[in-house]
C-alpha cells in the first residue's frame, strides 16, 4: 500500500489535505474519494498506480485551444472522484489498467509525442502517481496538462506547479452555488475560484471550460458572475469553452443543450468581455474558429475539433500583428 501526500494527525484521526474537503478520518475509513483512507494513524492509497486507460488524440479533444493547437497528445485517464457528477454515470470500470511513469514515458517517446494529458474522472485523486510523473516527463523535455473540476488544495498546486504546464478547469453549471449543493453534495463553490488563481500563480497556462445544463443549470447571472470573475481576476484572454451537457445517469430526463442556449451564453460571454469564446456543438456556427481579437482574422480554422487551416505567424496574427494569448512551443 503506497502512502499519501498531504495529511495531518489530529488527536485519533487522520486530515486529509489533497482536496478542498479536507475529510477528517477515523481508523478504517476512507475519504469521500473512496480511494485514501485512514489505516492505523497512516494515510493509504487504494488502488495505487491504476488507472481506467490511454490513448492518443488531438489536443483540441481535452479541450485545449490554446496549448500546441493541432498537435497529439498521450492522454491518461484515471480514476476516483471527490464530486457526484462522474458518479452519477458510474463508479465501476470494466477494465483497470496499471500505469507505471518510466514505461508511459518510453511509450510516448517512442511515438514521438511530447503532450502529456491526465483527463477524466479527477486526476487530482492519483495525485502521487501524476506528481511522479510530472518530474519525470519534465526531465524529458514533455509538456504535460491536467483537466481538473478545481477542487484542489492550494498545498498540491503549489507542489505541481514546476511541474505542469497547462490546465483546463472544468466547470458545471457556470459553479451555480445551488446546483453544486442540490446536484453535486457541494456546499462551497469558492475553491474552484481559488485553484484558478493559485494556477496563475504558478505560471500554468490556463482554460476554462463550463457544460451548460438546461432547466437545472442555465442560471444567467451565475453564467455573467463566472465571465466577470475570469477577467477581473484571471485575463480576458483566457480561452472559455462552452460545452454540450447530454443526457446520461441520473440526468437521463434532461434535454441536450440547445443551439439557442449556447448562441445567448456565447454572446453574453463576448458582450461582457472574453476575447476567445468557443463552442462544442457543430450547430453553433462561427465558435470553433479562433479570431484575432483585434482585427478578427480567422486564425485557426476548426471543423468540430480538427484544425482545418492554421494561419498564425508563430504567437501572432498575419493580419495585423496582433500577439495571441497562445503556447506553441
């Protein structure tokens, strides 16, 4: 049984520091994650090492618009989760893989890929293995990224942050302080808040991404609090991609998100200032592409999530010379 990061002893039990919920455990009993627990005043790992599978894909699949757009990336999805949502779906996985870091590095090597995403699920709860991970793709020049739902402790940002490169912040409901607590058994949305602004801090590329909820999660002032909150605190320039909800577990009875709710929540989120707006939904037109904010020049054509054409002049616009809030190398 591997060890865990980030707890404390307090009297008899064990705190738990990874996430934001910080679960207090008696002996025997795991964490709301159902992956650490409390074995005789030491916090434990199940399940060390496994994860749900890998592939390659594009990048602009995590989503990442902005981080080496067009290029691959060897995505690991892991498993556990400290929300509902993924829950909702399933808790079971039909294979379970076991990931070790100097095999997955020689692997993308030898594919010649330099992307290194950890997707699905929350990665934050395999944080050992990742970190591990993490220092060793640093040592071979690898770019790596983490798509998180932002419950973090700052204490792991901060012990990443060297290490990672990129985040996408994946956000539901537009972080509707009702819906987290009715639908996700989340009573505080302000972690999310201050994982975002400890990532800038750390010099992480960031993204953000919010899938719109019709009926339960399309609160229009939640929806104009979030877009002020990322350019008041964050940069205008943050890429902000809205994602399609469809229907799935618990949620089976809720409808798809409709053309006409991602045009108003797109428009809104440009009216009020964010410079890089997409959409993830092939009948919403003109939001797959990104435009110099200054001149409106279509940079990179999309077609769904494959780059048609790529008309940037390294990090800047052929047209005007305008500088892209972008990485490419």
């Amino acid at each position: 049984m591997e060890e865990a990061m980030f707890w404390s002893k307090e009297g008899k039990k064990i705190r738990c520091n990874l996430c934001a919920f910080n679960c207090l455990l008696e002996d025997g009993q795991f964490g709301r994650c159902k992956l650490r627990y409390n074995n005789k005043n030491s916090l434990k790992i199940k399940n060390y090492g496994n994860i749900k599978d890998t592939k390659v894909q594009s990048i602009e699949n995590i989503p990442m618009y902005h981080f080496f757009p067009g290029q691959d990336v060897f995505t690991v999805s892991t498993i556990g989760t400290n929300i509902d949502w993924i829950k909702k779906t399933t808790d079971k996985f039909d294979k379970i893989k076991k990931l070790k870091s100097e095999e997955l590095v020689k692997t993308m090597n030898a594919k010649k890929i330099k992307l290194l995403a950890f997707n699905d699920y929350e990665p934050t709860m395999s944080f050992e293995l990742i970190f591990k991970i993490l220092r060793l793709a640093k040592r071979y020049n690898i770019k790596t990224m983490l798509v998180t739902n932002g419950f973090m402790s700052s204490e792991a940002i901060k012990k990443i942050g060297k290490y990672l490169d990129a985040v996408n912040v994946k956000i539901i409901a537009s972080a509707d302080k009702e819906f987290y607590k009715k639908y996700l058994n989340v009573d505080d949305v302000s972690p999310i808040f201050d994982s975002l602004k400890n990532f800038k801090k750390h010099r992480v590329f960031i993204e953000v991404s919010n899938t719109i909820i019709p009926e339960i999660g399309e609160d229009e002032n939640s929806h104009s609090h979030l877009v002020d909150w990322i350019i008041n605190n964050l940069d205008s320039s943050v890429p902000y991609h809205l994602m399609k909800f469809e229907p799935f577990g618990d949620f089976h009875e809720i409808p798809e998100t409709p053309v006409e709710l991602f045009e108003k929540f797109s428009f809104d989120a440009e009216k009020n200032g964010l410079r890089f707006v997409y959409v993830h939904d092939p009948y919403v037109a003109g939001y797959s592409t990104t435009y110099c904010y200054n001149c409106r020049f279509p940079l990179i054509e999309r077609l769904g999530e494959a780059i048609v054409e790529n008309r940037l002049d390294k990090d800047r616009c052929p047209s005007c010379g305008f500088k892209i809030n972008l990485v490419i190398e």
